[in-house]
C-alpha cells in the first residue's frame, strides 16, 4: 500500500481510480464555486495558539455527539451516490466508521440501501433524509429507519432545489452511468473500478428505486429532485417530519441564527452548521464563519455541529474550539474511499485522528472536552459583524 500521510495523498489516487463523473460530483460546488473554496480556505484564517512545557501526556479525544459515544468528535457526513464512488461503497464507509468509533450517515440518495447496509454492518448508523413532497414515502423512509435500528435521522433542510454543478450537466452524471462515447473513453481507463462495479448488483439509488412513486429514470438524480423535492418546506412541515420519528434528530442545512433558533423550536437534538458543501447556494458565507454567530444565538439550548470545508485534523480542533460537538465529513473521506474501499476510509478517518490529537497536544490541551476558544486566535469577520 502507498504511504499515507495526508488527505491530499488519497485525493490523487482516487482521482486516478475513479470515472471522471463520479469525481467530479465529489469535488464540485455550485455555481462559481466561491463557497466551496472558502469553505476550506476560511479555515486557514484561523490560527492555533502555540503553547509549550504542559504536560501532554494521556490525551483523549473520546466525547459525545447527541448523547452518543464517540473516540474523536468527527462523524461521516451523507454524500449522495457514495456506492459509485466504489462498489457497495456506503457499506465500507459504514465499516470503517463503526471500527473508528464514530457514526455513519448514510444519503436518502445512496446505492446502497437502509436494508442493505443494516444487514452488512453491526454498528448503528444515522440516516439523512431529504424533505419529499410524497409522505408515504416520507413516512415509510422512517419507518424503514427504525426497523434497521437507526440511531438517529438527519433531516436535510437546504435542498428544496438542486444548486447548478456545472460540471454534473456536462458530464451526464447518472447512477449508473449512461454508456457515451466520453464516459466509456473514460471508464476503459478505470479498469479495477469497473471490475467491481460488475461484480455488485447495487447500482441504482437503492432507497428510491422501488420505494418511491414515479421515478421515470431512476439513474437520473437531478430530473428526480426536481420533480419530488418539497419546494414549498417550512417549519410546521418539519415538525411534522418530527412526528413521523420518534428517536434522535439531526437538523441539517443551517447558516443562519434565526433559522438556528427556528430549529430549537422543532424538538430538535443538534443542528448541523453547513451550506451543503459549498453546493447549494454560492455566494453563501462558509460555515466555518457561520458558527460563531449561530453559537451565540442558541446558547446551550441545542448542540451545534458543522460540515463543509472540513480537510484536517486541524480543522476539526478549530471547530470544535469554536464550540461545535462535532465535525463531519463528506469529501475528506470520498477520497479514502474512491482510492482504496474501506481501508481508505479508515486511513482519512486515522489521518484525521493524528492530525486532530497531535494538534491538541501542541496547543497544550490533553482532553478535547476542555478544548476552549483559548486556543484560537480568530481574526474579524467570523462573529457575524456585516454592516446591515
Ligand atoms: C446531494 O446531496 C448533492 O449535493 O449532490
């Protein structure tokens, strides 16, 4: 196996492993792509406060997210059609997470279905659910949670509407991939990946296709959400998606401290500080800069995680600091696993953990529960002070 020493180390395998429409679903954001880039970028703003002669001995990560275990405050993010990424790939990233200690989301918009990776992984995980108009579907996807034991669901709360990827139109992104004379000139360069690909029945969106009315091209993910997203949402229907489940729920999509208050009020146990990767509406601020104002405005009346732009281990210690509970990644461990299946996903997910515990030591802290805004030096611009 290569030497992994950084995230950026499983991006160029994957990118050479991988066809070109599936990477670059990954590695795309809407639009300009300006929030994308300041997603991760923001991050560099930020600097760590350097200090020496504390004893950094017995250090741990272990914490809670939602009253949760977890060996480092990190979960995996929903990515949609992760099982193109690499065959049955929603059930090695599964695998990896539950063997690292910390949770799996699996995508409404998977390969793999709830069922399938219920029955081939032994930890729970959480299931992102999108807002659908249909609420036999809506109803049946919690029921299904449930049944595959669940612990807990993630409502995403900003895709009403699909935000432009270019790049998605140009190559005809579907799942699986249409034969063109451009994608099978790419695919016959991506032989190991093919092989597997054939040797898996999962193909398809495995929670729509079948479960749900009127999928006329089920490969066709952008025709499918436009036509059954919920455009019309607010936040009566999302208390009654609160109904409809009863356990542990994530609210996922917030980038504003009226809509965070909004959020507390739906019986909510966390919400997740992200613009969807940088996918949905660009122009939007990062989320790293979105926190902090979010953070204040909700006081400890919910739990706050974050997603979007998250690369490192360092990343993970500023946004905790900051004073989120957790981290997610998405794109961070695409990458492990486009390159190499479920081992991949577990050398981001240990790359993360190194970079995370190290970082911590050399800010002088040894229990990330203690970790504090002390440790940052964090210029102006991420406490929400626009002119009106
Ligand atoms: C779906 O969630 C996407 O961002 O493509």
């Amino acid at each position: 196996m290569p030497k992994i020493t950084e995230i950026e180390d499983l991006k160029r395998i994957y990118r050479r492993r991988v066809p070109k429409m599936f990477f670059d679903y990954c590695e795309s954001g809407s639009w300009t792509e300006q929030t994308f880039r300041e997603n991760s970028s923001d991050f560099d703003d930020i600097y760590l406060r350097q200090r020496v002669a504390i004893d950094m001995t017995g250090r741990s990560l272990a914490t809670q997210m939602i009253g949760q275990d977890v060996s480092m405050p990190l979960a995996l993010a929903p990515v949609g059609m992760t099982g193109m990424q690499h065959a049955d790939g929603e059930i090695h990233a599964a695998r990896a997470a539950g063997k690292a200690g910390v949770p799996y989301t699996l995508s409404t918009m998977s390969i793999c279905s709830i069922e399938d990776v219920a029955e081939n992984t032994d930890k729970p995980f959480w299931l992102q659910v999108y807002t659908l108009k249909d609420d036999e579907f809506m109803q049946r996807l919690f029921d299904r949670a449930k049944a595959a034991k669940c612990s807990a669901a993630v409502i995403t709360v900003d895709l009403q509407m699909l935000g432009q990827r270019h790049k998605d139109i140009k190559n005809g992104l579907s799942a699986p991939p249409k034969l063109t004379p451009a994608s099978v000139a790419n695919m016959a360069t991506k032989v190991p990946w093919g092989l597997e690909m054939l040797q898996t029945k999962r193909r398809f969106f495995g929670n729509i296709v079948g479960h749900a009315k009127g999928v006329d091209d089920p490969s066709n993910l952008a025709a499918w959400t436009a036509n059954a997203f919920d455009q019309a949402l607010d936040w009566d229907r999302i208390r009654q998606f609160r109904k409809m489940w009863d356990g542990p729920l994530i609210i996922k999509g917030i980038m504003d401290p009226r809509d965070a208050l909004e959020a507390c009020n739906v019986g909510a146990d966390a919400i997740v500080v992200s613009n969807h990767g940088g996918r949905q509406l660009d122009g939007a601020l990062s989320s790293i800069r979105a926190l902090g104002p979010i953070l204040d405005a909700v006081g400890n009346r919910i739990e706050v995680h974050i997603d979007s732009g998250i690369r490192s281990g360092q990343d993970v210690l500023k946004a905790v600091a900051m004073g989120a509970k957790g981290a997610w990644i998405g794109r961070a461990y695409i990458y492990g696993l486009g390159a190499m299946g479920e081992q991949g996903v577990s050398e981001a997910l240990r790359v993360m953990r190194t970079e995370l515990d190290t970082s911590m030591g050399l800010c002088g802290r040894t229990d990330i529960n203690s970790v504090d805004r002390d440790i940052l030096m964090i210029p102006k611009g991420f406490s929400g002070d626009w002119e009106e």
